[in-house]
C-alpha cells in the first residue's frame, strides 16, 4: 500500500513532528504529493477518484507508520469529503490550491444569524487535527434569525448548518496538551462576528452536488469506519514493535524457558485477535459498500453491523496493547521510544466518543 521510500520518509520524521507538535514539514510535503489531504476529493475538483474500500485501506497502513500522520491525514481528508455537498463554483475555488486540507470540529461550538445577504457566524471548536496547516476550516452552527431565536426544523428542533470558514477568518486557539497524537496540531479555533456569504454553507447526505460514488455513504458509518481503522494500524504498529522490546528488556535472561513461551503465546493470540478483528471489520464494511453500489442504499442491520464491527476493531486494537504493554520494560515507558509513542497515540485515540462502546 505505501512504498518504500515513503515508508523510510515517515519513519524518519515522525518523532521530530511530535518533538515540533505539529506534521514535519517533509510530512506535510509527503501528503501534499501523495494527495492525501485530498482522499475523499472527486475528480472535478482535481482530487484522485479513490472509494472509500481504498480510502480505508490506505488511512490504515499510514496509520501503521504514524499514529498523529494517519489520524491528521484521516480527519483532514474526512473533512475533505464535503467537498460532494459545497456549492460547485465554491468547490472549484477551495480545491485550485494544491495545499487545500480542511480542518474542522463535529461539535454545534457556534450560532450563525440569518440576513438577507450573508451569516454572522460566532463560536468556538474544540479539537480541530491539522488546524495548523489548514485551509479550510469547517463549523456547525446552531441557525438564529436577527432577534436571536432560534430556526427550527420540520421536528420543530433548532436547525444546525455547516458552514465554511477561511484562515483569516479565525483565530487558532492552541491547546493540544494531551498525552499522545501530539503531532496532530488538534487545537481549537473561534469566529467572531464573522460574516460568511450566503453559499458557504453544506448539508450532509442530503444534497449531493456532484456525480461520484461514496458521498450517499451514511456520514455515521464513514466516521465510525475510518477512525477505526487508524487504532488498527497503530495496533499493528505496536504488534511489531512488542517481540523486539521484550528481547531487549533488561531482565529477560532471568527469564525461564517457558515463561518466554507464554510470551510467544501470548503475542501469537493477540496478533490472531487483530487479524480475525480487522478481518470481520472489512467483511462488514465492503458487504455495505457493495450493497450501496448494487441497491443504492443500505439496510439498517447492515449499518449496524459496521458499526459494531469498527467499534470492535478499535477495542481490539487497544485491548492487545494493553495485555502485551507489560512485557516490553521501562524502555516502553520512556516517552522518547518508538513503542511509547504508539501506546500513547492509541490510548488517546481510543477516547474519541464515537469508539466507546461496542
């Protein structure tokens, strides 16, 4: 899935990004070239045509690289599949810049007054990843008319919009000083009485503007799915890294014969646990896409299905580092290591509200 050279590009940099608290700037030229940024982006607006079974796959095996890579380049280009929901001539404008990444929060952190000609947009966003090197930021805001009552939908509940927002037209609010996926840059941002034009505004799986697979994929399922398999790859990360920190542990020639045994076995059971939990994962997931390309739709069951199945991979992922994390030494304690990095990154990965339960 990635070659080799990028492989040697992420490894070489993924420590310094964390030490910059931010993507390394080779990082950030690899995804820049490689399109990630870009992922979910159709073809009319330059971006790469890949489905979401690709996509996936993809999001993975960076993420096995680089815990803060994959999850920036998994929320950037998720933010990026608006892009199937804006305003074409909008779209077009974003997606000239050979740098676009969009940014943004699933929060309601906002309000946006209605007037004739524009929004007054106000709020703020919580954990925005890659809101540093952003170029696009997005917001839902709760609708208010211009005597502050709120605009209700046809269930009579206030009606909340996504909007669109540009750098200049908000302020960054770092804070990111969480235990791990350091390197994402995911800080908060703030509108203040921002006006936005009328047609930076999108609505999700409803009104599709353009001509592409994926984008009547439910929204719920595609954000389950692709933070699910970022805590796969960074289990796979720490499987590999496990075998070689338990041989290098100080005390290890203390060891009895059958003691290093149970490790084996303990370290083979857990790689078969992933295996068999990424393997119900996209047989899942590819049996709803397939149904979405064949029928147009999905049955609810079927959704349920990834949903469990993307909450039990990110459970798995995270539970096999816990049982094996004892048997690595001090070294997978200490922040500067490989190991450590990978354990920190997938426990605060495994605190999104999404993965909680299964």
């Amino acid at each position: 899935m990635l070659d080799k050279i990028t492989i040697a590009t992420i490894q070489q940099y993924a420590a310094a990004s964390e030490q910059l608290q931010s993507l390394h700037p080779a990082l950030l030229e690899l995804a820049w070239k490689q399109g990630w940024f870009k992922l979910f982006v159709p073809e009319i607006y330059g971006g790469p045509g890949k489905t979401l079974p690709e996509i996936l796959r993809l999001e993975e095996a960076i993420a096995a690289e680089d815990g803060s890579l994959g999850w920036t380049v998994t929320l950037c280009s998720g933010a990026g599949w608006f892009a199937g929901f804006l305003d074409p001539a909008l779209a077009h404008t974003l997606f000239a810049n050979p740098k676009v990444c969009f940014a943004g929060s699933g929060e309601v952190g906002g309000t946006a007054t209605r007037y004739t000609d524009h929004y007054l947009v106000n709020g703020t966003w919580h954990y925005a990843s890659g809101a540093s090197h952003a170029t696009v930021f997005t917001a839902n805001c709760t609708l208010l008319l211009p005597d502050g009552s709120p605009v209700l939908d046809t269930a009579g509940q206030p009606e909340v919009v996504s909007f669109i927002l540009l750098p200049e037209e908000v302020n960054i609010i770092p804070g990111w000083s969480y235990t791990g996926m350091v390197a994402t840059g995911s800080h908060a941002f703030e509108a203040v009485g921002q006006q936005v034009p009328l047609n930076r505004t999108f609505r999700i799986n409803e009104e599709i503007q353009v001509n592409s697979p994926g984008f009547d994929y439910p929204f719920l399922q595609l954000a389950e799915t692709t933070l699910a398999v970022n805590s796969a790859g960074m289990g796979l990360h720490f499987l590999q890294l496990v075998d070689a920190a338990f041989r290098k542990r100080s005390g290890q020639k203390k060891y009895k014969p059958e003691q290093v045994l149970q490790f084996e076995e303990l370290l083979e059971n857990s790689i078969r646990a992933l295996d068999n939990a990424r393997t119900g994962f996209y047989t899942a997931f590819d049996t709803s896409w397939h149904t979405l390309q064949s029928k147009q739709s999905i049955p609810e069951w079927e959704l349920q299905q990834v949903s469990k199945a993307s909450r039990q991979l990110a459970h798995t992922a995270r539970e096999v580092c816990d049982k094996l994390y004892p048997y690595c030494g001090l070294e997978a304690a200490r922040k500067e290591t490989e190991i450590n990095r990978v354990w920190r990154d997938i426990h605060t990965a495994s605190q999104h509200a999404l993965l909680t339960f299964i």
